[in-house]
C-alpha cells in the first residue's frame, strides 16, 4: 500500500489492546473488497477541492478514555464564506445542532464537528470560541455538532472532550488523505459489533457535460452483527464470533450499559458540483441506500442524521445583498451523483472497519476488530473477492 500522510492530533496516546503489533493502516480495498464506482485520486471527502479534515484523538488509562473530535471544513480553516447545504434524518435517536437553521437557510456557515453524545455541549461552545479567535465571528453563530454514543468503551460521563481538544482538531484540519479506524470522534465506536470509527470515500461522475466529485464521511456506530452484508455477502453470520466481550462487574460496580444497542451514524456527504439546497436534500437522502447495502434496517433507537453540502457557488453564498449569479444543475443529471454517494456511503463505512483495530475500555469491555484473513476467504467463497491493492 502507497504512504499516506494523516492528520490528527492525538492526546495521551497509551497502549490499548497489549500484546498487538503495530500495523499500517488498511483499506477495504486494499483487501480485495470489490465497490462499484470510479473513485476519486484519495478515495476521499478530501477530494472536493478545498475541504480539510483534522482529528483529535483522545486515548487515557485513566477512565479509560476513548474518545475524541473531528472536524470538516467545507472550504477550510479560513474560510468566512459558507456553502449552500441540507440534511436528513433516517433516524432521529441522535442530535446534529444547527440543522433548523440550516433548513431555513439553506447555508451551513463554519464546520461540521462529530464527538461522542455527552460532548456535543462542550464541542458546540469550543466551536464559537475558536470561530472568534481564529475568524472574528462576532455575529450569529450556530455550530453544526453531530455525535454517536461510545458509552460502552470510553468513560463518556466523565467529559473528557475540552475546548483544547476542539481547537486542536480544527486547527490540524488539512486537505490530502484521511486517517480512518479508531481516530477523532470515532475512537471508541462500534459497527455491526466490530470496531469501528471514521472511515470516507469519494466517486467522480460525469454529467450534465462536466465532471464532478461527491465524497462521503462517516462516524459509523451502528447495527448488530447478523445484518452485516460486505460486497452483499453475509460476511456477518459467517463470522459469528469475536462479539463484544462485556465482563461482569463487582456488586459494588456501576451497571453496564444495555446489550445489542441500536447505534448510530453521522454521514457528511460533499459535492462540487453546483446543486441549491433542495437538491442537497435529495442527495442526503441517497445516503440511506448505501446503509442498506450492508443490511442496516436503520432501528428504533439508531441516530442516522446525514448533512449534504456543496462548494460550488461560492459568490453566491457569500452575497449578503442584493442579486448574485447562481449556477444549478438540472435535476434531470442528478441520478450520477445520487449513485456516488449511495456508493461511496457503503464503501466509507467498510473502511472505519477495515481500518480499526481491537480495543479494550471501560470495565475491560472490549470490542474485536473485523478479521482481515477471514474477511478475504469469506469473499472468496462467494466468488466476490478482487486481487488487492500491492503495497
């Protein structure tokens, strides 16, 4: 596998699953894990011309701590302007701040940060603090915060996400490759009941005669094994095993959260391609095919809120009066990127798994990353496995 840079800022890194060698971080596709679709040169959100991603991750003994931020920028850490842009929600078992606003609007102004449940407070005032030190926002602000919850590893009552830790996630925001697994918000998150994080992609398509990117990323933390469908094998029920390990706790310990919960996902879908904000409505919706793909049913206690945006027509969003040229897309030529971000979806939310690695937590509970070896002779079987990328 080609080098690849990362950006995080890593706070207090200690030794999680002892014993375990240190390993290059891993693609699905560096697996043979066949996707449709033609990606972009990172197979990224980072893709999209202009959009940095940065990482605070946060690794204690004491607690422990699992937990972190991460951060998106549409148009980087300087930029004043915002971009036109929309959401959905599959599911609302979850909190995504400032998307009343932004259905009003149709603007989303600043980043879009995604912490664990109990952080979104403490990220959502880090957030204004550092717009003023760093752009001198003195105006209206409203963050937009997304979370999924990783009470079952990380100490999640104790508040470890600070101001310090935001900031330096903004701050270490850079475009080029993205690090992917058990990193930012997606330290301790779990899918399908394998470890899990952050993981992206990105699709480039044709249409309306010009040539455009749509990239994907995901904090993914939902669904139970049984359900999980890779390149549409059961990979779930052929790896029954390596479920999440809860031990017993003494009389005198806290209660251990309820088994088998429902999750949730945070999917940030980014376009160049110049589409208003009730196409972008469209285009986040699109993300939910790509749960299905992999068996999601998106359950009863499952967050999945997704915020679709776009970087084209920069002048126009900017424009505070009067008129400003404004460029669209037809609707007839959206069919290619509802595609790419069905497809990029699936393929995002494979790699946080691919990319993760085992993790032992609060209580000793731990979570089993998804087997590399036998992913492979699983999609071998099927006749589903492609030769994998050399190194």
């Amino acid at each position: 596998m080609k080098s690849r840079r990362t950006f995080c800022a890593v706070v207090m890194i200690c030794s999680i699953a002892a014993g375990a060698p240190a390993q290059t971080p891993t693609r699905a596709r560096d697996l043979g894990v066949p996707f449709e679709g033609d990606p972009g040169p990172l197979n990224a959100i980072t893709d999209v011309s202009g959009l940095e991603v940065g990482h605070t991750t946060i690794l204690r003994e004491e607690g422990p701590v699992r937990t972190g931020v991460t951060a998106v920028l549409p148009r980087g850490r300087m930029s004043q302007v915002g971009v036109f842009a929309n959401w959905f929600a599959l599911n609302g078992n979850g909190e995504m701040t400032g998307t009343t606003w932004v259905s009003d609007r149709g603007i989303l102004k600043g980043p879009v940060l995604i912490t664990n449940t109990y952080s979104v407070g403490a990220v959502h005032e880090a957030a204004i603090a550092w717009a003023e030190a760093n752009l001198g926002f003195r105006a209206w602000t409203l963050p937009m915060v997304a979370e999924t919850w990783d009470g079952f590893l990380n100490d999640i009552t104790g508040f470890h996400v600070r101001r310090q830790h935001v900031f330096a996630a903004l701050d270490s925001a850079r475009a080029g490759p993205v690090e992917e697994g058990s990193v930012g918000g997606g330290t301790g998150m779990r899918t399908f009941e394998f470890k899990s994080g952050i993981g992206t992609a990105s699709r480039r398509v044709g249409t309306g005669g010009a040539d455009y990117t749509v990239g994907v990323l995901v904090q993914s933390n939902f669904g139970r094994r049984p359900q999980l469908k890779i390149a549409g094998v059961p990979v779930g029920r052929e790896i029954p095993d390596l479920l999440p390990e809860n031990p017993p706790l003494s009389e005198a310990g806290p209660p251990a959260p309820r088994g088998g919960r429902d999750g949730s996902i945070i999917i940030v879908a980014a376009t160049d391609a110049p589409l208003l904000p009730h196409q972008l409505k469209r285009l986040a919706r699109r993300a939910s095919l790509g749960l299905g793909r992999l068996g999601s049913i998106s359950m009863n206690g499952s967050g999945d809120i997704f915020v679709a945006f776009s970087t084209a027509n920069g002048e126009a969003v900017a424009n505070e009066s009067g008129e400003a040229p404004l460029r669209m897309l037809a609707n007839s030529d959206l069919n290619p990127l509802f595609e790419g971000v069905v497809q990029a979806t699936e393929e995002a939310i494979v790699n946080s798994m691919v990319a993760a690695r085992d993790m032992t937590g609060v209580n000793g509970r731990r979570i089993y990353a998804i087997p590399h070896e036998r992913l492979r002779e699983i999609l071998g079987r099927y006749d589903r496995l492609e030769a994998a990328t050399p190194d």
